[in-house]
C-alpha cells in the first residue's frame, strides 16, 4: 500500500513573476495575454490563472511527496484526452524549467462544489453525472497506466486493509464518546463485515479524491463541468473514487456509474459491504 513521504520538506516556495510564467505559457499558448491570479488553496501544487482559460499548475518543492506527481498527472490527463470525452483539463504542455516541474492546460470553468450551495435535485443530478464521468475514467485501457512505471499500484490485500483503516481512524477519532467496550464490539463488527469480500474485483487507475473539493459545476446552472487534480492517482478498486461520500450519495454515483453496464456481482459485494461499514460506523 502507497504511503505518503515528503522528499524535501526544507525547500523554499517561491512565487514566479508575471514575465517568467508568461515565457512557460507562450511555448504553449502563443497568444496567451495576462496573468489573472495566482491560486495559492493547493496542497502540492500552485496553479498560475492566465486570460481565465489556461492554468499553469507548478510543483511546490516543499510539498514534493512520493503519491503526488506532475508528469504522472499530465500522462493520466493525455490518456483520458485520447481515449474518452470526460470533462477534464486538456494537457497543452509539461515540462521543466531548471528545479521547476509544470503542466500547462486549460482551464476547467465553472465553481468548485464546495464553494456552491446545491439544491437536493442539483445533487443528485451532479452524482449522476459524476458516476457516468467516473465509469468513463475507470474503462480506459490500462495498459498505459500500468506500463508508464508512474502509478503506485495497490496489491489485492489492500482493498480490504484500506476500508479497515479508514474506519478504524473514523472510530478512534470517537473514543472520548465511546467506551473501549464498544469501539472493540463495532472493530470485530469492521473485520466481520469485510469478510464478505471473497473477490477484490479488477483495479483501475483512479482520480483517488473526486469530491467537493475537485468537482466544478456551472456558476448560474449548477450542472457538472469537469473535475480537476489528476496528481494523487494511483491502481487501486474503483470504490476507492467514491468512498469519499457517504452512503446515500455514493449510491447515486452508481446508478450513473451502472447507466450503461452494470458492474460485476464481486464490485457489488465491495460496494454494499463499504456502504454497511459507512453506515454502522456514522451511527455511533
């Protein structure tokens, strides 16, 4: 299983001038004009906003860590563009300039989800179309992403091990409200509840995070306009590009996920044993 290791916590972060971003951009996008804002709310990466259409997304040294990658991020970009019609940025250029790594793409428009208030029909309507998104990003084929070397990859016992984990955390961060008796009574619940899993199913390149966070809907429709931040991906269940959500909005991802094909009885067992967990564990 992947974990998280920063390379070079004590690297300076500096900010690049409008004259050196717009000599990156111009290799790209000749006709580029004006750097509108600097995006400084991502984790690993600062993303550079020129003329509102075109991002220039760069490393920051310190926040270099061993799940995220850049040139991994371009490569998932380029294959989603070759081989479906999702709504993701369009790689126009990835490269370095001296010790700064950068991926130059367009721009996905609209408003993020989480700074957005949704109506319950504007919900449900986005989880679909996120399920259909999500469907179309885990049916590529995965030759590329398992050949290129870029990917982290889990191994079969991962799936379960993950799911534990998670919930496991989720209970601990419980422990002032709950008595050792029933944290140790809901643990057995989690390992008895994952012995249904016989089957981990096919992995798949995954976005890892597609939620709030990395969703854009239409400012005035709030329809769904495309998702961002490929860097995190990794090989792993396609449940782990839901799990995010909670029960009744991850089954609304689904009926999108399964609009044209149904899943497998094995991704349906995952699934509804996840859900059972999700549940008993948000109970307490």
């Amino acid at each position: 299983m992947r974990e998280t290791i920063y390379y070079q916590r004590g690297m300076s972060d500096p900010t690049y001038n409008e004259s050196f971003v717009m000599d990156i951009v111009h290799k790209y996008a000749p006709a580029a004009k004006t750097l509108k804002a600097i995006d400084e709310t991502g984790g690993e990466g600062r993303v550079y906003v020129i003329d509102n259409n075109i991002i220039l997304k760069v490393q920051r040294p310190q926040q270099l860590r061993s799940t995220t990658s850049l040139e991994k991020e371009a490569f998932f970009l380029n294959q989603l563009e070759k081989q479906t019609d999702v709504h993701v940025p369009r790689v126009l250029g990835y490269g370095k300039e001296g010790t700064l790594e950068y991926i130059c793409m367009t721009n996905v428009q609209g408003v993020k989800v989480e700074n957005t208030k949704l109506s319950a029909n504007e919900k449900t309507s986005l989880l679909y179309t996120l399920g259909q998104e999500l469907r179309k990003i885990h049916s590529i084929d995965q030759s590329p992403i398992l050949n290129s070397g870029l990917f982290p990859c889990d191994d079969p016992p991962d799936l379960k091990e993950r799911i534990r984990r998670r919930y496991q955390n989720t209970l601990m961060k419980k422990k002032d409200s709950l008595s050792p008796d029933k944290i140790e009574s809901l643990s057995a619940s989690i390992d008895s509840e994952l012995e249904n899993i016989k089957d981990v199913d096919n992995f798949k390149g995954l976005h890892v995070n597609p939620y709030i966070c990395h969703i854009f809907v239409d400012e005035k429709t709030h329809r769904y306009s495309g998702l961002i931040d490929f860097g995190d991906a990794y090989i792993g269940h396609p449940i782990f590009d839901m799990w995010y959500w909670k029960v009744e909005s991850r089954k609304n991802i689904l009926k999108g996920y399964t609009s044209e094909k149904p899943v497998s009885p094995a991704f349906q067992i995952i699934f509804n044993t996840l859900n059972r967990i999700s549940a008993m564990v948000s109970s307490v």
